[in-house]
C-alpha cells in the first residue's frame, strides 16, 4: 500500500515537472502534436501506478524522454516557420465578404451545421455578417464582424515569413506587392514578425526591436 502512495506521489511530482518545462502551450488549446504528448506522458504515468513491480525508473525515464521531444519540436518550429506549418498546419478561410467558401469547407470535412453551430457560439447567427472567418489549427473557428462606424477588421499578410496568399488576394494583392512594399521599409519577410492590413491601415511589428509601424 506505501509503495502504491509512494508512486503515484513520484509519478504525480514528476508528470507536473514535465508538463512545466514543455511550457504554457500546454495549458491552452492544444496542437495535434501536443495533444500527442499529453496522451503518452498520461499512458506512460497511468502504467507506472497500476503496475507495481514495473520499475520507478522505466516510467519515469519515458515521461522526461517524451517531453524533451516536445521541447525539441516546439524549439524547431520556433526556428522553421515552414515546418511549424507543416506541423501544426495554418488557418483555412471559410468565410469571406459573408460569402462560405464551400471547397474549404469540404476540404476540412467540416459541415455547414459545424460551422453554423460554431457561428452561433461567437453571438453570429448569420454569415453574411462575417468578413473574414478562419478555420484555426487547433479546430476553433475566428471570425471578425464589420462594427458600423468602424474600420474594417485587419487580416494578416505576413506573420513569421508566411505569407496569407488568401488575404493577400482578397484586397487584389499579391507576393510581389507584398516584398515590394516590405524592401521600401528596408525590410525583408525574415526581419517581419506580423504585418496586418485592411486596405486602409497597415501594422507592422518586426522582429528583435518589436517597433511598431502603422500607416
């Protein structure tokens, strides 16, 4: 009996640890990759306490490999936008001008009730009201709504050297317009963090400095 309690104490002490070190993300939504992680770190943790004669060791040891390699990917695609893209994937716009774009919608296997539903619980109940609304990586779904005697809602360009080609051809743009523009700051796609846009208004935030530019 001691040695059950003593266990699951180390266990316990040990699977906190572990999701302290791979970060904040964990307590958020997760991505696939994560949610991959949490999966094992609980299967490896919950072998541990209901096998006795399994050493401390052999489930402890897999816990801390697991989460290094959480660290490790996270770490990648910190450094590899494009395998982070790859990885966690990228948002998908749905909706545009109030119009449902239905290829995203098939391509997602998402159901017009799926996203009505979805709709509703952000207090929109048409989708005619929504601009632009976006399929995030993690499943949830964005949507900004034009307030009256408001600018309309800005949309990402450029966020960490991926450019939203979407966005870019909803306000008749294109990548060249766009590395046009940036080499006129003095900027390349690399030095550029988030670069916003609603065909009226810009905000740029880049990287290292974080100054911010709005024109």
């Amino acid at each position: 009996m001691l040695s059950s309690v003593y266990r699951t104490v180390v266990v316990y002490i040990v699977v906190i640890v572990a999701m302290r070190l791979m970060g904040k993300r964990q307590l958020g939504e997760l991505q696939p990759a994560e949610l991959v992680t949490t999966f094992l770190i609980s299967n490896v943790a919950s072998i541990c306490i209901d096998e006795p004669d399994l050493p401390l060791a052999a489930s402890v040891v897999p816990i801390f490999l697991i989460a290094a390699l959480e660290i490790l990917n996270s770490t990648a695609a910190w450094f590899f936008p494009r395998y982070a893209q790859l990885l966690f994937g990228k948002p998908v716009t749905v909706l545009r001008n109030g119009e449902i774009d239905q290829n995203a919608l098939a391509h997602l296997r998402i159901t017009p009730a799926d996203l009505s539903e979805a709709l509703r619980g952000k207090d929109i109940f048409t989708p005619e009201d929504v601009i632009w609304g976006v399929v995030e990586p993690n499943g949830s779904i964005s949507a900004a709504v034009q307030q009256e005697g408001s600018a309309p809602p800005m949309l990402p360009l450029l966020i960490d050297r991926l450019a939203y080609k979407d966005n870019l051809q909803t306000f008749g743009l294109d990548e060249n317009w766009l590395d046009t523009t940036l080499k006129e700051k003095g900027l390349r796609r690399r030095d550029v963090m988030i670069y916003l846009y609603n065909g009226q208004d810009s905000l740029l935030v880049t990287k290292k400095t974080a100054h911010k530019g709005r024109s």
